[in-house]
C-alpha cells in the first residue's frame, strides 16, 4: 500500500516513519527547502538557535515514540534543566521554579508564604487527574463523537473539573495572583488563553514537575536531522521543494495529490500541514466550512550575541505587573502591550555548539494577537523596545552585545502557511478541545487524514507525536 504525506513537519516525519515501520511505501512532500516546518534552526554567520520550540516537555513520551519508529534513544540525548526556569518581577523580586519539591517548597516559603500546602495540595490531585486524563483524551482518537461523550468520560471530566478554565482552577488553589500565574501561563505553549482553555490543560504546569523541563543537546531542531537518516534508512521517499497545489478528490475517495510537478496517486493521503488551510487544496468537493479560532502568536526575536550571559537561567519569564491585562490585550483586544510578559530562552549557558567561542544565543518570545490585529510595519521600534525592557530588567548591556537580530511576526508565520498567524496551531479552547477538535480522519473522504498541531490531541511535539501514533492506529484499523 502506498501512502502520501502533504508537509514535512514533525507530524509528517513521525508518520512517516510509523508508516513505514508497519511496511507501508511512504512518500512524503515538503514545499520547503528543508524539512521540519516550525522546529527548524534560526542560522546564521556560525550561529544557531531553535526558530520554535524551545521547552522539551514529557520526554519519556517522545523516547517512546522514537521507539516505535525505529529511532534509538542514544540518537536523542536530552539534558535536565532545573531550576525549571526564573520568573522576574517588574520591582526586582524572583520566583524560581524546580522540579526537586524540598527546594520548590523552601522558594514558596520565602517569596509566597502560606502557600506551601496549597502547593502540595495541587500536586497531589493532579498527579492523579494526569494519569487518568492522559489514557482517556490524549491516547483516543474521538472519530465518532460518541466514543468521547461515553458515561465514563463525562464523570472523568467532572472529576478533572473540564467545565473550568485552567486560571479559575488554579486560583481554587492558590491565593498569591502571581502564584496563580505562575501555574497558568504554561497555556501559552501551545497558545491557549489561561482565562479560555479548559482545566484539562493544567496537567502542563504538572506535567513539569513530575517529567521535569529538559533541552536536547544541538538544540530541539536537530531531532530533525536524526528523523531524516532515518527516514532514509527506512526508504522513504522525500520529496522537497514539491507545493501541493491539491488534493485529487473523486466523488468521497482521495486519490491523490498535485504537486507543481504534476501528480501523484497514492492508496491514501495524510495532511500535515496546519490544517484550517487544507480547504485551499479541496476544489471542487463540498468540505465544512467551519470557522476556526486561531491561537496566539508570537513576536520572535533571534539574536548573536559576543557574550554568555552567566548569570541569567536557560528559560526566563520576565512578568508584567498585570498579566491578565497582557493576556487580554492578545486574546480578546487585538493590540500590543507596553509592558508585556517575555519568555528568553539563552542555551548557550549549557551549550557551547550554538556559537563560536565565547558567544552565545538569545531567542525572545512575546506573546501577541494572531490574525490581522496588529500591523507589522513597525517591528523593529517594537523589536527595540523589547530589547531597552530586557536590557533594564535582566540582560544589562544587550542592545551592544548583538551581533546580528532577526525578528519573525505573525505575519510571517502567516506566510509560511500557519492558520492567521497563529504559532501553535487552532487554540486549545473548549469548542476545539477533545470530540470537538479536528480528528485524524477528519472529513468523509476515504483514504484522506491528518495530522499536525491543529489535529486531535493538539500541540506541542510530544502530543503532535501523540497523534501521529493516533492516526497509524486509524490507518491500520481500516
């Protein structure tokens, strides 16, 4: 049987080798140059640094599905970040997170005094919810929407208090608003709103915790570099530079695909690209035309820097005074934020690949609105602002230290193919979440999936890899 892929990001790739483990004939089609999509390397005059994902999460979870496609864990080494990461407040004040409970407990004490039993508390019942969530949502395809709505999974969803949002559920916890915070932001990973994405979703800030934060050696990106020896030792078929224009639809069968080098035929076809823009590839066939709420985007900053900054951490979120405002100001007002929450990521301080000698790497995140909210022209007086905050707040002398800048909006994401800009796929939001979201089979076409951010469990690499898994079980039960 033979098996086409549209996209080469992480879903395709992880498919694709899935695929082929199980003795499908595999071919997959990238429009791009390279393969990887989102998780790709910023590079740059002997610079390199992650364009997107920077935080590996559940990394037994990825190890797993390495195994499953034929990948040896010694190819993907991962090295444990703790602290977590610093949370830095407008008036100076820190709040460091860790994995290790004795110190986590000790740093609650002196910054947040009172609540160390809430802490407790919290893990102790979302130790229990993450086990029973993750074997009855992310592991189960919802195809048939009555296999989500069963008598079990709506207790379960009671239990897991799904019906809250993941800010309401932390503040039944915690009292210290900044504390709530510091256990709802993590929403933004995947660009959910903590104030609109369901409780279900804290099992991330958990997740952090009993799985820890790690980064992969070389960067994230160069898990790409080991999925395509193997997708070549595993004779894969990959076709770069290769745009599908569209997907040849006969009557309620997928046939195949064209590509501006003419058409492929193909026993079935798998879509990996961010999928509310798989409509501009069905012509002539009747689709739902559902309307999708895109997730949050991202002011990007990618710098070289003549300097390590040693006494900054690998991950940092430099918090605003008003976080819900920020969050506002993404979510529901459209607009920028003078005094915005920012995520750097500098892993130079563990990783000495990523520059030349005594230089180092910073990328910067700034949570803004998807969509055509905010125009562009002016990124780099935004860009410089960022740059004048963080030099005032935790990187002194920044503006000096770099050697080159380069700034992604948006806008930019949008022209790369992602839904309205949106970095993370549709947002995690109750009406997209589960049943509800897009599913590995997701229209009445025969012989036609998909797979990606946007599909069914969701974002971020782990879960995409999740559904990758999902979508070989749907193709094999067929």
């Amino acid at each position: 049987m033979t098996i086409g892929i549209v996209g080469g990001g992480i879903g395709g790739m992880l498919s694709a080798l899935l695929l082929s483990q199980k003795g499908y004939n595999v071919e997959l089609h990238e429009k791009a140059p390279t393969l990887g999509g989102r998780l790709s390397f910023v590079e740059r005059d002997g610079f390199k640094i992650d364009k997107g994902p920077t935080i590996v999460l559940l990394p037994e979870m990825i190890y797993e599905f390495l195994d499953k496609a034929g990948v040896p864990r010694e190819e993907v080494q991962m090295v444990r970040c703790d602290p977590l990461y610093r949370m830095i407040y407008p008036d100076g004040s820190t709040f460091t997170k860790t994995s290790n409970i004795e110190k986590q407990l000790e740093e609650i004490t002196r910054m947040f005094p009172g609540e160390e039993q809430h802490f407790l508390s919290y893990l102790e019942d979302m130790r229990v919810r993450f086990k029973k969530g993750k074997a009855a949502f992310l592991e189960q395809s919802f195809i048939n929407r009555k296999d989500f709505f069963t008598p079990n999974n709506m207790k379960l969803l009671l239990e897991l208090k799904a019906y809250q949002s993941v800010q309401s559920q932390v503040s039944n916890y915690f009292n210290d608003e900044r504390l709530q915070d510091a256990f709802a932001l993590q929403t933004l990973y995947i660009g959910g709103n903590p104030s609109a994405s369901p409780a279900l979703y804290s099992l991330v800030p958990f997740s952090e915790y009993e799985h820890g934060i790690w980064y992969l050696k070389g960067g994230y990106a160069s898990l790409i570099t080991v999925l395509e020896k193997h997708l070549r030792l595993q004779n894969v078929t990959v076709h770069l530079e290769s745009n599908v224009e569209e997907l040849l639809i006969e009557g309620k069968t997928c046939r195949g695909i064209r590509t501006t080098s003419g058409e492929h035929y193909y026993d079935k076809v798998v879509y990996n690209g961010d999928f509310p823009m798989i409509k501009n590839l069905i012509k002539n066939e009747k689709v739902p035309r559902k309307k999708y709420k895109a997730s949050s985007g991202c002011l990007l900053l990618y710098m070289g820097l003549d300097r390590v900054y040693e006494n900054a951490d690998v991950h940092q979120f430099f918090m605003t005074d008003d976080f819900t405002s920020h969050m506002k100001d993404v979510f529901q007002g459209g607009k920028l934020t003078d005094q915005p929450a920012i995520y750097t990521f500098h892993p130079s301080l563990i990783d000495e690949t990523l520059a030349p000698p005594g230089k180092g790497v910073l990328y910067v995140l700034i949570p803004v609105p998807s969509g055509e909210a905010v125009e562009w022209d002016e990124k780099e007086n935004v860009a410089s602002k960022m740059i004048e905050l963080l030099e005032s707040r935790g990187f002194p002398g920044l503006k000096e230290s770099i050697e080159w800048l380069e700034i992604h909006t948006p806008a930019d994401a949008e022209v790369e193919g992602l839904y309205k800009g949106g970095s993370f796929g549709i947002a995690p939001t109750l009406t997209q979440s589960g049943a509800f979201r897009p599913q590995v089979k997701p229209f009445k076409f025969e012989n036609l999936y998909a797979v990606g951010a946007s599909i069914h469990p969701g974002g971020g690499i782990p879960i995409v890899m999740q559904g990758a898994d999902l979508l070989v079980k749907e193709i094999e039960r067929v």
